[in-house]
C-alpha cells in the first residue's frame, strides 16, 4: 500500500471518521507526471491507431484532417463531445449506483469533471467509475476502424486518441485504488480535495 501522509478534517465540509476507520488522508494527483504522461500516451496512441488501419486496410492510415473552415469545426465539436462523453459516463456510472452527481468546469485544474461531491464511496464503486468511460468509449470507436471510410477513420481516430490520453488520470485512480483496502472509502470534498478512509483493521 502506498503511504500518505495522514490529515485531521480541518474545514466544516470535511465529515466526521466513520466507525472503525483511520482518520484520512488527502488523496493527490502528481499533476507534473500525468501531464508527461498524457502527452507519451498520446503520441503511442496515435502510432497504434495508424499501425492498426495499416493492418486492417493494407495501407497507412487514411487520418486525414482538413485545415479549412469545415475539417477546423468538426476536429473540435468531435473533441468536445468525446470530452463530454467521458464525464457523461463517469456520471452515468455515479447514478447507476445511486449517488447524486454535480457536473462542472474547474479553472485551477482546468477540466471538465463528474463527481460525487460530499459523499462517502466505495472503493469499488469508485474504480469502476473511473474505468467506465476509457473502457466503453474505446470499445465503440474501435470497430469504426474496420470502414473503410477516410471520414470515420478520422473521427474514430480523433476519439481514440482524445478519450485515451485524457484518461490518464483515471488509470492513475484506479492503480491507487487497487492498492487500497476493498473497505476503503472515499470522500469528495471539492474537485480539488478527495478524502480517503481506510479501515483501522486491514491486510495490505
């Protein structure tokens, strides 16, 4: 398990320790790492994107993206409904679970996010949130690659590539979390201030 540093709730919004849990800690990103991370993921990704129509069609990759007014609108409306995609099913996955979810922009971070704020959360429950939309979004936008269509290639590999580098962060999530007690809860203060609760009895 990977040690934190151990932190009293200091604010009001923070909630009192559950029975038989270990007061928490400050759940946090290394925001200079996944950065670094996102951009090598993208990178690999398009080389597996243009190796994988190689495959399929016998020729390079037909990803082929206008500079004109027209190629310009739609490489941006295809980003930004992969990007509310993303957060779309991460809320989806909340609901289905019967958390109240708030959707929002935060300027610090900056991103758009989908979250339980001010309840507890399973840890499981937590994981397979932050896995949904990486998992699903790829499975639909994979098979587009089989047509062969210039057009849809592109925007297949658009999605592709959007949706898996920018996913980044919810793999980092969900390594941590599967280093975490199965108990485990987690707590959204703020889209800055994620509280992790272990149980006070636990196998590492």
């Amino acid at each position: 398990m990977i040690d934190q540093p151990v932190i009293q709730p200091t604010v009001s919004t923070d909630p009192p320790v559950p029975a038989g849990y270990s007061p928490p800690y400050l759940f946090q990103y290394p925001q200079r790492g996944l950065q670094l991370a996102g951009l090598a993921v993208f990178v690999l990704t398009a080389l597996a994107i243009g190796y994988l129509t190689w495959l399929l069609h016998g020729s390079p990759a037909e990803v082929v993206v206008s500079f004109d007014l027209t190629g310009l609108i739609t490489v941006i409306v295809t980003i930004l409904l992969t990007v509310a995609a993303h957060e779309l099913l991460h809320g989806v996955v909340l609901r289905l679970m019967d958390y109240r979810v708030q959707f929002g922009f935060n300027w610090r971070l900056p991103g758009v996010y989908a979250a339980a704020f001010g309840q507890f959360m399973e840890r499981n429950h937590n994981l397979w949130t932050t896995l949904a939309p990486l998992v699903v979004i790829n499975l639909l936008a994979l098979p587009l690659l089989i047509l062969p269509i210039a057009s849809v290639i592109s925007l297949a590999f658009i999605v592709l590539l959007i949706n898996t580098s920018g996913a980044v962060g919810d793999v980092y999530l969900a390594y941590r979390l599967l280093h975490m007690p199965r108990q485990t809860l987690l707590y959204d203060v703020s889209p800055e201030r994620m509280l992790v609760f272990e149980p006070k009895d636990h196998c590492a």
